[in-house]
C-alpha cells in the first residue's frame, strides 16, 4: 500500500473521528452553540452530527462501507456550512471572518470527500 494514501486516509478519518468524539466530550457546549445558531432540537442534533462524523472518520479508518461514510461527511459538511457557518449573517468582523473560515473549511473537505468518492474502488 501507498504510504502516502495510508497516512492520508489516516489522518483524514482521525480528523472527523475526533470531532465526532468531541460532540460527545464536549456536549454541553456544543447543544449552547447549537441553540445559539437557531437549530432545532439542539441536543438531538448534536449527538445526530457526532454519530455522522464518528461513524463517517470510522469507515475511513477501517476501509469498511467507506461509501456511505464519505456520503455521511459530505451531508454533514454541506448542512453545517450553511447552518452553523453562516458567516453572511454575522456582524461582527471578526467573528465574521472567523465564520467564513470555518465555512470555506467545510466546504473544501466536502469537496475532498466527494473526489474520494470518485476513487472508493480503489485499494483501501
């Protein structure tokens, strides 16, 4: 196997296991933010998005249904850009930019998911 792909598949399915870890972690803040953005049922969604993000960096991880995984960051990527992100509506500058950052963030991995997607016949 490719070291390079190893590494990077990796890290890239740490990375979303991690944060779906810290939807658990750090739930209480998480369900403050989430009502503070205006989603309904915050707590719900909270633990809804860290089941995505876990079991989306898991099958990366293991190579095991990495389709749906992948399918499961992009859906997750896309709806929290534009409900959690939404750097449009905010004010402030600075929290402004530090929205857009997190919403072109987003929007990038998205998009790495989605050329995944392109190569999952590929070797995992």
């Amino acid at each position: 196997m490719d070291w390079l792909w190893l590494i990077g598949r990796a890290v890239f399915g740490l990375y979303f296991t991690f944060a779906g870890l810290n939807h658990f972690l750090q739930f209480k803040g998480m369900k403050q933010y989430a009502s503070y953005k205006g989603l309904p049922a915050a707590g719900l969604s909270v633990i809804v998005t860290g089941l995505m993000l876990l079991a989306g960096g898991l099958s990366i991880l293991t190579a095991y249904w990495v389709e749906w995984g992948l399918y499961l960051l992009v859906v997750f990527l896309v709806v929290s850009a534009f409900t959690m992100h939404n750097f449009w509506s905010v004010e402030d500058q600075t929290a402004k930019a530090g929205e857009k950052n997190q919403f072109l963030k987003n929007i990038a991995l998205a998009a790495a998911a989605l050329m995944l997607l392109s190569i999952t016949n590929w070797t995992w």
